[in-house]
C-alpha cells in the first residue's frame, strides 16, 4: 500500500457533490449518468471523523469491494462500471495520483434512504439492547444467548441514514414498509439476508466469521435495485478470525473495533473534536485492514 496518506480529494475540474465520513462523491462534467467515488484514507469511529488518516486504508476498501462486487454479482446487480482510470472520461485521467487504486466510475443511483443492516452474530449495539430486553429490533430471541454467539439465522435489521455527525436510528421492518412502500422492503430485505449468506459462507473458507455488515442500495431511473457504495469492508462489517472464536466476550476483529475499542479507554465523550490517534494505533490499524484484505482475496 501506498505510505502517503490521501486525507481530502482536490478535482477542481469535476463537480464534489458529497465529502462523506470516508469518501469523496464527484459529478463529471457530461456525463451525469456516472458518478467517480473515491475512498480516502480517512477513518472514523461513533461518527466522529478522526484526524489522523489511516495510509492505503482507502486502497484496501476500494480492493476488497471490488472483489465482493465480482463475488456476488449473481445475487444482486452493482454500481461499478469500471475502477480502470484509463477507461474514466479523459477529464479524470489528471486526477490519476489521487484515483489509483481507490476510485471507481459507478452508476448513478438513487440512493434509498435504508441502510441495510444483516446480523448473523450477536454483538455490538444488538448484543447491548439484548442485555435489557430479548426482543430486539422486532425480533424475540431464545433467552440465555451470549455475547458473540450466532444467531439462529441472519437477521435483517435495517436503520435510518443520519445526517454526518448523528447516529442511524433503528427502526422496525414495519416502518421501513412506510418510508419505501411493502414491495421495495422486501426486495432490499431478500437481496440483503442472501448477500449476506453467500459472503459469510466464502469468508468463512478463509478463516473470517462476518459477523455483521451492513449494504447500501441504489435505485436506477427504470427501478431496478443495485448494490453500491463499499461492499463487506472492515468499515461496514465486523470481521472475526474464526481460529480464535470464542463466544462469551468480545472478539478480536479485522475491522475498526480495534480503533473503537482503544477510544473506549479514553476518557472522550464520543463527540467532535476527536482525540490524537496514537502512532502505534494507527499502524494497528492500517495492519488489521491490510491482513482482512489478504485473507480474503488470495
């Protein structure tokens, strides 16, 4: 990976429609059915975005989604067009030092306001509603479950899409039905669980447990649902090394819980400014993405 990190995208000659917490969105100028969607090396936790860049973090998720996309291609069609830069419009080939490797050329879509949450284990904020109440998000689980174990199924549990700076909000498949109408929960619901399934079962030939992810979903101008954004990285999931599973406690992952786990030690009140990221940290960090993309794609 690439030592020099990439905090914030410049492309004067394109059109920055959307700085997100990680990734820069641009319009190119005549072609406004694509968009160019760069990974860069930002990282954040409680959606707060920290100072400190991550180096090659963006080259490792735009990698890894990559890969996913081609994997599960046959349960639901994607966004990508090309991540080539050479077969981006000739504008963008100026822009080539920041697009390598981390950039792709996708549909346009819009984007539906649900984030699609899967769960197959029981961990993080679910592990903590089930602690008070074991109907959770709709769903009444067995009693007497532990933290990490897996679920009787995958679960769909989907939330809203907060503004930056706010947290999602879980909401019921009841009220999901209300915001996109009965038809379209469905389909996101389906397409999401078999994702799901299909990747966890090829993670799991690897060693890795998923053990929850989160898709996004697109929708075309003749209503087609497409798979976008990032796909399974460790900045959407929560990535187990299946020879160290052991349910009862948290699990050592291959994902941000590592820069999740170490600002939980701080005393920090998990809102802006963030505090300093420690050297050491940020190289555990870089590591822990960097062995997720090993594993799975070789």
């Amino acid at each position: 990976m690439t030592a020099a990190a990439l905090i914030q995208t410049n492309l004067p000659e394109l059109n920055l429609l959307h700085r997100g917490k990680v990734r820069d969105m641009y319009a190119i100028p005549g072609h406004e059915d694509k968009l160019l969607m760069i990974a860069t090396d930002r990282i954040s936790a409680y959606d707060v975005v920290m100072n400190e860049p991550v180096p090659g973090k963006g080259q490792v998720l735009t990698q890894i989604s990559l890969f996913w996309f081609k994997l599960l291609a046959d349960i639901a069609p994607n966004h990508l067009l090309t991540a080539e830069v050479d077969q981006y419009p000739a504008i963008c080939h100026q822009y080539r030092d920041q697009l390598e490797g981390r950039s792709m050329l996708v549909r346009r879509t819009k984007v539906m306001p649900i984030e699609c949450i899967v769960r197959g284990y029981l961990s993080g904020s679910f592990w903590s509603a089930y602690t008070k109440n074991t109907t959770v998000c709709g769903f009444a689980l067995p009693a007497g479950l532990r933290e990490s174990d897996k679920l009787p199924q995958p679960l769909f549990t989907p939330s809203t899409k907060a503004e930056q700076g706010l947290h999602d909000e879980n909401i019921s498949i009841a009220q999901m039905e209300a915001i996109i109408g009965k038809e379209t929960a469905t389909k996101m619901a389906e397409i999401s669980v078999n994702l799901y399934e299909k990747a966890a079962e090829y993670a799991l030939s690897k060693g890795i447990i998923i053990a929850d992810t989160k898709f996004e979903l697109g929708m075309t101008a003749d209503d087609e649902l497409l798979l976008i954004d990032e796909v399974l990285t460790p900045d959407s999931s929560r990535f187990w090394p299946q020879d160290q599973y052991a349910p009862g406690k948290g699990q050592p992952s291959f994902d941000k819980q590592f820069l999740r786990d170490y600002l939980s030690s701080l005393d920090w009140n998990k809102q802006p400014p963030p505090p300093p990221l420690p050297q050491e940290i940020v190289e555990k960090t870089a590591a822990r993405y960097e062995e997720a993309l090993r594993r799975l794609t070789i």
